[in-house]
C-alpha cells in the first residue's frame, strides 16, 4: 500500500459549497427583495 487516499478534506469542501450556496441565495434574495424593506421602512417612517 503505496498510496493510502485521505478523505479528511473532503467533507470539509462539501460543507464550503453549501455554505457558498446558501450565502449565494441569501444575497439573491436580498438583492430581490431589498427595495420592498427600503419602502416598508420608509412607509413606516413617513407615518411616525
């Protein structure tokens, strides 16, 4: 047994991607979504 392969980082590369996936659609729907808070918060502050 020359070559013993290590699957150590493998879970660890796994857990980056769904980490990057989910920071990938958080930012899409706040991209998505940003305006109608900003006129939420505007609407709500206009009637203070």
């Amino acid at each position: 047994m020359l070559f013993v392969p290590r699957e150590e980082g493998q879970g660890l590369v796994e857990y980056a991607l769904i980490l990057v996936l989910v920071a990938v659609v958080v930012i899409v729907i706040l991209a998505l979504l940003g305006p109608v808070i900003g006129d939420v918060f505007s609407n709500i502050i206009d009637q203070i």
